[in-house]
C-alpha cells in the first residue's frame, strides 16, 4: 500500500530549491526515487534526500511548478522540513526573491517582473526626493528607500554600498542583497527588542567582512 501524498506548489524554480536544500544541510538529485514506508518509491524529477527514512520527490507539473510528493507517515518529513513542508517552502521564497531580484527579475529561467523593475525598485525614485539617500536616518546615515527595499549608496567607506538593498523586519529579521557582488544574506534572528542598534552594526560589520572575504 503507497502512503504518497502529492501537493501543489508554486514552486518553478529548481536553484532556488537547490538554495534551499543546502542551506537546510540537505541533498537534492536529479532522476532519482524517493524512499517511503518499507520499501515504497516513488520516482522523481528531482528529489530532496532527507536525513531520515523517507525523502521528498519533486515532479514538474503541466503549469511549469513543481508538486511536492512524499510518504507523511509518522512524521519523519515534517521533522526536518517542517509542518506542512513549511521550513522547505519558507527558505525557497526567500530564494527565489534573491535570485530573481539579482538575475533582472528573472525566476526559473522567465521573466517574472519587466527587466526595468529591479532596477527601478532599489533606487531612490527622482520624484519622492524625501526618500533619497541620507534623507532617512536621523543619524544622517545616507540610507534610501525604493519600492519596499532600503538602498545603500556607493560609499568607498564600506563595501555594502555598491548596487546592494535589502528587507528589514523587526527581531533582526532581514534580507540582504549585492548584485555587484553576486551575495546574499539571510538572517534569521530573535532579538530581544524589536530593533537593537548594536545588533544591527554587527549585521553591517558582518556584511562588510563576508563581502571582502569572497573576493
């Protein structure tokens, strides 16, 4: 008897998956079976190897997403990827955004957004000159805001500022973008207060050093 669940998704790009896997310590292969209760397979296009017993097969659907196929039995999916594949499906939006984002608004291969867009969305736009940059900060950080992304100028002071924005929540939690430098930073993080000044310049200090550090 098969336990196989399969799932729609809007999942359509594989290196934002490829992303995820790996920042999760997990494989992803190309033509392979997925392990399920006993010695149940199923086949897939590609398929996340889990720690575990069982895996989770990924197939190529008509409308160019992928479904999501595994064996739920027991739990041992959800362990590792979270209830409802959340932790999986989490760490590809923030994949795919990045990727999209550093590649012109192309995801999975298409244009996802007009070419101009990225561009147009991470910097200062010239008729809300209150959001230019050093317009923001009170501390006179010259710091702008495009379409819900901050900017950095280009400041030979810190190697953040060449073409690099990001996504800033409370808690620490943000997103951060280089496309000069091809880098990307996920940060996950439960500050005590929902914004800590001190916090924040280790994240800046951490950038700066992971960006020399890669060239």
């Amino acid at each position: 008897m098969s336990h196989f669940t399969t799932i729609k998704t809007q999942i359509k790009d594989i290196e934002a998956v490829r992303s995820a896997c790996q920042e999760m310590g997990l494989s992803l292969l190309q033509n392979a079976e997925a392990r399920g209760y006993y010695e149940n397979r199923t086949k897939g296009d590609y398929i996340i190897r889990l720690r575990g017993p069982y895996d989770i097969a990924l197939n190529k659907q008509p409308d160019g997403s992928f479904g999501l196929t595994a064996d739920l039995w027991n739990g041992h999916v959800e362990q590792e990827v979270g209830q409802g594949y959340g932790r999986l499906l989490q760490l590809y939006g923030v994949h795919d955004l990045a990727n999209s984002s550093l590649n012109g608004g192309k995801a999975g291969g298409k244009q996802v957004v007009p070419e101009t867009w990225v561009d147009e969305a991470t910097h200062p736009r010239p008729d809300t000159p209150q959001v230019n940059h050093g317009n923001l900060a009170p501390s006179g950080e010259p710091i702008g805001y495009g379409y819900c992304w901050w900017l950095y100028p280009a400041q030979p002071s810190s190697s953040n500022g060449e073409e690099a924005f990001e996504a800033v929540g409370i808690f620490g939690q943000r997103l951060f973008i280089n496309r000069k430098e091809k880098l990307v930073g996920v940060f996950w993080c439960v500050w005590p207060e929902s914004w800590d000044n001190d916090k924040a310049l280790e994240i800046e200090h951490f950038l700066d050093a992971a960006i020399r550090a890669s060239r």
